[in-house]
C-alpha cells in the first residue's frame, strides 16, 4: 500500500486522471471526502501548503506538491518529478508605471513566500522588510503598505485588473513536482520506482 497525498483542487485532479489512464480505474474524492482508498493507493486530499510536511514526516509515502512550496518549506524530501501540471511563475509586482521601488535603500516587500522573497532580493544586495500575508497581495502596493509583492503569477491578469504589472521573474518557471520520502523511497523501492516510470511515461508523452 503506497499512501499519496494530493493538493485539493486542480492538480489532485489531474494526478488521479494520471493514475486513471495507468490502472483504468475510476480515481475520484466524492465531496468533501478527505481518504480515497483504491487500487492497492490510499490517497489523501489536504491543502497544496500540506503536502509535503504530509510526505516529511511519512504521513504519506509520496506527495504531488508545488515547487513554489518545496522551495519555501526546504523539507528533506526526494524530488522525483517534473509533472508539468500547474505551470506558473513566481515575480515581483508592483503599481503599473511606477519604478520608484528600484530606488528606495530599503524595500517593503508583501508575500507568503517569505523564504524566496529574502533569498532574491539578498542574491541582489538589497536590504527588504518582508511582511507576510496569506491572501489579496495586490493590495498591499495600492495602500502603502508594501513597495512591492512578490507572488505566483500565472496569466498575470490578477494584478493587471489591480492596477499592477510584473516588474522582475524570481522564479521563470515552477510546476508541480511528485516528491518522496526518503525512508519510504527506501522501503518501498520497487512500487514507487514502477510507479514513477509510468507517471514519466505519460507526463512526457
């Protein structure tokens, strides 16, 4: 029994029609249903931050995740694949035409990555105040509180319609990853191994 745990939304839904075209079976939470047991799988649905304290400390065996998050929690896991699921960038926005930011001696930078907004902005020499948030970063430029953000950006159309543009690509590309445990990858070399081969097969087909 190989335990999977999955960020609840788009991406668990993509990776259980993954592992629909391997074993053709029906994968599917029903509800709010946070187990789906099948196939010899137990799948947990927990939320995208989650996934890989869930695999860390071998609640699960395996975990599809963000590489946003495993950059940010730093967790001592095996990273074994690209899924190309949840393309997306991680950037510095700010107020549309304003380029004062680049000037100040000391930034005020609105995020939740806190770890990769500190680790940027040091690799550039600039000293930031970072404040965390957890949610409506835009906001932040428009009312003072920060000079700028730095978050996920997909199409870019959140901060356009907040009067916001992308200013710097931190991170030009970050996907879902499928990780591991490392004392799992050990135990259960053979399953996860076979696993991996057929989730590569059809990621990269």
């Amino acid at each position: 029994m190989i335990t999977v745990a999955l960020p609840k939304g788009r991406i668990a839904e993509q990776t259980l029609d993954i592992f629909k075209e391997i074993f053709n079976e029906d994968f599917q939470f029903k509800g709010r249903e946070l187990i789906l047991k099948k196939a010899g799988f137990t799948f947990l649905n927990v939320r995208n931050w989650d996934v890989a304290t869930y695999v860390y400390h071998q609640a699960a065996d395996i975990g599809v995740v963000g590489y946003d998050v495993l950059k940010e929690l730093n967790l001592d896991v095996l990273e074994l694949l690209d899924m190309k699921l949840g393309i997306c960038k991680i950037c510095v926005g700010g107020i549309k035409g304003d380029e004062s930011y680049k000037n100040k001696t000391e930034l005020k930078v609105a995020t939740k990555l806190q770890g990769i907004a500190k680790e940027y902005f040091s690799k550039k020499g600039i000293p930031a105040e970072i404040i965390k948030l957890n949610g409506s970063i835009e906001l932040a430029p428009l009312i003072g509180l920060s000079d700028v953000i730095v978050d996920i950006v997909e199409t870019g159309t959140t901060m356009k319609e907040n009067g916001l543009e992308v200013k710097e690509d931190v991170l030009d590309y970050v996907s879902a990853r499928l990780i591991a445990n490392k004392n799992s990858f050990v135990a259960k070399k053979p399953q996860i191994i076979e696993l991996y081969e057929r989730i590569e097969e059809i990621v990269n087909k």
